[in-house]
C-alpha cells in the first residue's frame, strides 16, 4: 500500500477484491483495471461505504467485477 499508484484514467471495468493486511484483524480493497489487470487504487478497508465513495469520485466507470461477497453487494 505503501508504494505510490501513477496517474491513470479510471478504468471503464473495475475489478474489486478484498485481501488481508493482517489476516483476521485487518482487510484492504484493491481495485483494478479489469481489462490489462493494471492496479488503479488500494482503499484502507473493506467497506462497501468506502468503495461506494470511490466508485462517486470516478464516474467514469462503468462495470464492476467482484467475487461473491456480500460486503460489496
């Protein structure tokens, strides 16, 4: 999380997945350009709230691919 994200366009399909920064105490989202698999931001948390915001800041976006969770449903 730590290492900087350069300037990109949102993605007009954005993958997101939770993973663990410290399995069982703390989860992170990364969000990604489905389409070349690039990285395009990773949100401190795993809640369906934060990714909703980042979702309003980045209209641009026009699918979003997720896994079964309910978190994001």
């Amino acid at each position: 999380m730590r290492i900087a994200l350069p300037d990109r366009p949102p993605p007009v399909v954005a993958g997101i997945d939770e993973f663990a920064l410290l399995k069982g105490h703390r989860y992170a989202t990364i969000i990604i350009d489905a389409d070349s698999g690039q990285r395009v931001d990773v949100l401190p948390d795993r809640k369906a709230a934060t990714v909703t915001a980042w979702l309003r800041e980045h209209p641009g976006v026009r699918v979003v691919c997720r896994d079964g969770s309910g978190a994001f449903a």
